[in-house]
C-alpha cells in the first residue's frame, strides 16, 4: 500500500498495486484534472488494480460551500431569516425535489 501527496492532492494505491512511483501519482493527478470540470477541488484519488490489468480510478472533491437562494411569490430570497411564522411555515411544508447533503464520488475506468 503506497500513499503519495501531489500538489496537495492524496493519492493512494491499492495494496495490489506494489510498484507505484510518485511519477505515476503525478500522472494520475494530471489524468483527472484534465479531464473533468472541477479539478481545483480535487482532494483525493484512490487507484485500484482490476481483473483485467487496467485499473479503476475514484477520486472524492472538496465541498464547496453556497448561499441557496429560492424564488417563492416572484421574489428571490437567499436567507429566510426575516419572514414571518407562516411564511417559514408555508417554505417547510413544501416537497423538496433535490438531496445536496450527499458526497459526491466519481469512478473512471482506463
């Protein structure tokens, strides 16, 4: 099991993986940022030998934190401190169609 740090990015390979290098950690690193969108909140990548002789690659993204805003009654709203009792009421009691609270991770197969 070998474990590199790239740019501030952890790399860790399987325990299958015995001859890993710090140069092919770089390259891992530079395979994923080139290739998907949010490459600056890359925090981790974790490599795994498969049956076949290529390997899966799983990297995990740092959270990044926002203000929600909502359109309710034709206004945009970010905060809902300032409404009233049924206001907040009336925004509570409504169906929710997005789940944010889960963390995102992502596998790629080269």
């Amino acid at each position: 099991m070998q474990d590199f740090t790239v740019n501030g990015v952890s790399v860790h390979f399987d325990e299958s993986i015995t001859d890993a290098s710090e140069g092919e950690a770089k390259s891992y690193v530079e395979y994923v940022k080139n290739n998907i969108l949010a490459a600056p909140l890359l925090r981790s990548i974790d490599v795994t030998l498969c049956d076949d002789g290529l390997v899966d690659v799983t990297y995990k993204l740092d959270t990044v934190k926002f203000e929600r805003i909502r359109r309710i009654t034709g206004y945009l709203v970010g905060s809902l401190d300032r409404w009233n009792d049924s206001k907040q009421a009336e925004e509570r009691d409504r169906i929710k169609h997005a789940n944010f609270d889960n963390e995102e991770e992502t596998n790629i197969h080269v």
